[in-house]
C-alpha cells in the first residue's frame, strides 16, 4: 500500500504522558506541524491518567517533575497529587496546540517498516492504516501492568484488580481485603485501604526500604513569588535537581555511602511502628537503594492497626473466596488488590513493532531490551523510543531524561533534512558497543551488587536493563547533538565493526 493511498505524516508519535507529549510539543515550537499522535484512553496524561488509585501522588518534587520549558506556579504541594499532575498535562496538550493532532481512543495495532517505501506503515485498532517517515514510541516503560503468577487466580469469585484498573465503584467499607505486593503503588494505597477496609491482609515479598516524605502544602506567599519572579521557580528547581542528583554518588560511586540513608531509614521504622514483631518484618535485608527506595509517612503507621496483618508467608494457592499460604493457613477474603507493579523489563508487546525483514522487535532482545542511547534500535530505521532501555533512574526526575532524549531526535531529524537523508539506523556495532560500556558500568553499582532482586533485572539473563548508570547530566551530554558516526543510512548494512566509527561516539558516561 503506497504513501499515497493513505493517511501520511512525516511524525507518527505514540503516547499522551509526558513523552509523547513532550515529543509533539518540540515539533510545535520548531513549526513542524506534519504529525500524528496515536492515544488508546479517551484522553491525554498517560501514566498520570491510567494510575487513579486513591493515594496516587508523584514521588519526585513538582517543581522538578514537569517540562522545563513549561513551569507550573500553582503547585499545591511539594509533592502533587496525580490529578494535578494529569490535569498539568491536560493543559500542556491544549495550550501548546497538540490536541488537533491527537487521535483518542485509538490504539496502534501493529507498525511495520517499510523497506520499499521507507517509512513506516502503521495499523490502528480500528483497522484504519496509515504511514509515517518517522516513529516515535512514547508509551513509556512502566505501562504494562505485572501480575504475580499464582495457582488459582482464575478460580476466585470475589472482586479482583490492579492498582492501575483500580475499581472505584467497589466499596471496600467493610471488606475483607488482601493486598498482593509493596510496590510504589501499593506504598501509596494500603493507607487508604486500611481506613476502609475491616481487614486487611498485606502480602509482602521484600520489604522496600522507605524513608520520610518532605511533602508539604506550597502557601499562598510561594506561588505568589513564583508567577512574579519566575527565576525564584527555576532557583528552587536547580536546587532540587542538584539535591537529588547526588544520590548517584552513593548508588553508583560508593555504594558505603548508602549507610548515612540506612540509618535514616531505620530511624523511620522505629519512629512510626511500635509492635518489635512488625518492625522485624518490614527491615529490609539488602543493601539500600538496591531496589527502589520509597517515601511515605503513612505506610508505616497503617501497617501497625488492629485491622492489618503483614504476612511474609509465601502464597500456596487462591481458591474461590481465601489465600492460602505455604504453612497451610487460609484467610478468607472478599476482594484482591494487586499492588505488583509493572513489566518494567519487557514494556513492549510482541507483535506491536517489526522492523527490518518483518523482525519483531521483542524478538531481538532475548537477553532483555537494549538500544542505542536508550533511544535507537539497530534493524529498526527511523525508530526512536522515550524512556527506552538503561534510560531509568533510581534517585532523579524522569521529565529530565525525557528532554534529553527529545533533544536528540530532533536533532537527528535536524541532520536528516539539512543531508536529505530518507532513513537512518544506528549500527549494529554501535548498539553493541554502547550497552557493553552500560553493563559494565553497573556492575560495581547498588542496583546489581546490593543483594536483592528487582524489576531492574531482566528475569532471565539478570541483565539490568532498566536503569541510567550515571548522573543524569551526562546522559544529556550525550545525547546533545545527533552522532552521525554511529548511523547507517538510506538502507545501508554494515558489513563490519570496522565500517562504523569506534565507539568513542556512544560513550556511557
């Protein structure tokens, strides 16, 4: 089916979270108006709209956590509640002029390269095609929802859902609830949970190590200042940034350092649980910052009511109203919340992306998803990804990265016009030699020598493929200018290492 024969862009971008919408913005301010945004919710936020379970608020502060170029003086908080945060994006999409572009409710099906016509042939799932010179996937890497695998799970009758589905329509006054998982999510929710619920049964793997919150209401006298004097924002901006920035030199330079956050750590835990047996199970037993480090001042002291129970036995079987655990105890229940997070290490879907000679791109990554930069995929022409592989971060805002990443390919789109070049694909030499300085970099890391197990590592070759080893300035550093030395270009193979640039162009810094 040719370019002309259907609906052609030269942008397809797919997403509506800060990604997607960061990538349609920058087209805007460059005058590019030749785009197509696909969305599969009825409207635009992405993880910000599809994450509504009560207690949803972001992690990192406000002020850092939203665009650079899009600074938001009215904050409420410190730390914003996720319908602030989706009613932020809601006005970015309209004031920066992207909703014309925007098809809602419309998934992508499947997008094709094109060899012939050199560009991309997308499916919608309406079955409607269309073509693009260029795709963008914007998706993010925490959209896919995990599900623990469990014998039985099919077999219950009562109401069951993920933090991410969450029912609203279901009342859980009064109900007997069993809380699978103490991920981010379920740190956030269980305290709602509790204040509801009759019972409330905590189902805990590992223990996350958290720490206090600084959360706080922004007065009336700080929005004030910062509509007037808009560098006051930015002053405190930097200042988060920096503050959290150096967080790398304990989970990446010297791991020892991590010991001052351990103690704090465990002060947080005596400060708020008074039972010695529930203060046992919830230590954890690694080395902090190994997983995900959490906030909350809530969690703690939901935790230590009458009507919870923190339950560190494994789960045997569900039958049709009870879990039963490995020692053989059953505890009826009427409802399942599944607090166990996301497919952080396989995001993509088989069958939704095939690249050069119809390969699908999951099956390329049998040891876990690589690319270039985090953002380019070798046999995948005029592809980029926000928020790809290895461009994760376990202690700054991901706002920043996106920018990075946003940066770049506009500015290989820059390279493409100004050279006439119809289709670009980074080397598969290239490729290789990035994410081999990526690994080795975060071999000495806390992520993979603290002793625990996480969503970091791919599940099969233990590989981490998920986050950013290095101080989040370098990866924009990097990623600055479009480096043609590790590209192919207009259909080009490489027939060695030694026909593309050493690898001195694709540093892991």
């Amino acid at each position: 089916m040719s370019k002309q024969s259907k609906q052609h862009y030269k942008v397809a971008i797919i997403g509506t979270g800060f990604s997607g919408l960061g990538m349609a913005i920058r087209l805007k301010q460059q005058g590019e108006n030749d785009f197509i945004v696909f969305e599969k919710e009825a409207g635009v936020g992405g993880t910000w709209r599809v994450n509504h379970y009560p207690g949803c608020a972001c992690d990192v502060p406000s002020h850092l956590y939203s665009f650079s170029f899009a600074p938001n003086p009215n904050w409420s908080r410190m730390f914003a509640p996720q319908p602030e945060i989706k009613k932020y994006l809601e006005y970015c999409a309209d004031h920066y002029g992207v909703m014309p572009h925007v098809k809602l409710n419309n998934a992508v099906e499947s997008a094709r390269w094109d060899e012939k016509q050199q560009c991309w042939q997308v499916t919608d799932q309406q079955g409607k095609h269309y073509s693009a010179d260029i795709l963008v996937a914007g998706a993010g890497g925490l959209s896919v929802p995990a599900y623990p695998k469990i014998p039985g799970l099919d077999k219950f009758e009562g109401k069951a859902f993920h933090s991410q589905d969450w029912d609203h329509g279901y009342d859980l006054k009064g109900k007997r609830v069993a809380v699978i998982g103490t991920g981010a999510s379920a740190i956030q929710f269980v305290p709602e949970v509790q204040k509801q619920a009759a019972q409330l049964d905590l189902y805990q793997r590992t223990p996350p190590w958290i720490l206090s919150k600084p959360d706080r209401a922004m007065n009336f006298a700080e929005k004030a200042l910062f509509k007037r004097f808009p560098k006051a924002q930015q002053a405190l901006r930097e200042k988060i940034y920096w503050t959290l920035e150096s967080r790398v030199l304990g989970m990446l330079v010297n791991p020892r350092l991590m010991a001052i956050a351990k103690r704090w750590a465990l002060n947080h835990i005596r400060n708020q649980i008074r039972d010695p047996e529930l203060r046992k199970k919830v230590t954890p037993d690694y080395t902090i910052g190994c997983k995900r480090i959490l906030m909350s001042d809530n969690y703690y002291p939901a935790l230590d009511q009458p009507n919870v129970d923190v339950i560190t036995t494994g789960i045997r079987e569900v039958t049709a109203n009870s879990i039963i655990t490995v020692d053989g105890a059953e505890r009826t229940v009427d409802a399942i919340i599944y607090g166990t997070g996301f497919r952080a290490t396989d995001p993509i879907p088989a069958g939704l992306f095939f690249g050069r000679d119809g390969v699908d791109i999951v099956d390329t990554w049998p040891q876990g998803p690589e690319a270039y930069k985090g953002t380019t995929v070798s046999g995948f022409p005029n592809f980029f990804m926000l928020m790809g592989p290895n461009t994760g971060l376990g202690h700054n805002s991901m706002v920043y990265m996106i920018e990075s990443q946003v940066n770049y390919v506009m500015s290989a789109m820059q390279y493409m016009d100004k050279k006439r070049i119809r289709q670009i694909d980074v080397a598969p030499s290239a490729q290789a030699a990035y994410n081999h300085r990526i690994q080795n970099k975060l071999q000495g890391s806390v992520w993979n020598s603290g002793g625990c197990q996480s969503w970091y590592l791919h599940p099969v070759s233990g590989k981490n493929v998920t986050l950013w080893p290095g101080f989040t300035w370098q990866f924009r550093q990097q990623t600055r200018r479009f480096d043609a030395g590790a590209y192919l270009f207009n259909g080009a193979r490489e027939a060695s290492a030694a026909s593309v640039p050493s690898a001195g162009t694709a540093t892991a810094q």
